[in-house]
C-alpha cells in the first residue's frame, strides 16, 4: 500500500497504540528465545512420552516468532508510521 492510497481517517485506536507502546519495550530477541524455549521443552516432552503436551506447547513457536516479527515492525515502523512519514514529506 503506498502513501498515497491511505486515507487520513485510517489510524490505529488506542488499545492497539497503547499494546504496541508496552511491547515496544522488550527487547526483540526475547521473542526469540522464548520460541527456542518452547521448541527445547516440547522435545524434552515427546523424549518422556508425553505426546499431548508436546504438540501443545510446540505450537507456541510459531506464534512467538509471528509476535517477534509484529513487534519488529512497530518499533520501526511505529503504529502509523506511514502516516507519519507522508506528513514530513
């Protein structure tokens, strides 16, 4: 989408603006880690046989890394960055 499709009324609320304000405080590579985590503990679980639990808590991972990524992008694009940089132009 470029700039000049977006309209001046398409801004994000403020439960999205204050939930990327909060999240913009962690560190990116926290995401990361906890994906790695849930990978790390989902094998240890299928090693012990617990298959249910395994499954369950692998498919943290993706989840994760797709937060990792949406936080990635606020903090460098911020919530309207697009908006904001078409107003310094």
């Amino acid at each position: 989408m470029t700039t000049s499709m977006m309209h001046e009324d398409h801004s994000e609320g403020k439960v999205a603006r204050a939930i990327e304000q909060q999240t913009a405080k962690l560190p990116s590579d926290t995401f990361l880690w906890a994906a790695g985590a849930a990978i790390g503990t989902s094998l240890t679980l299928q090693m012990v046989g617990k298959q249910h639990a395994s499954q369950f808590v692998g498919q943290w991972a993706p989840t994760l890394l797709i937060l990792g990524l949406y936080n990635k992008l606020v903090k460098q694009l911020g919530s309207d960055g697009e908006r904001a940089m078409a107003g310094a132009r």
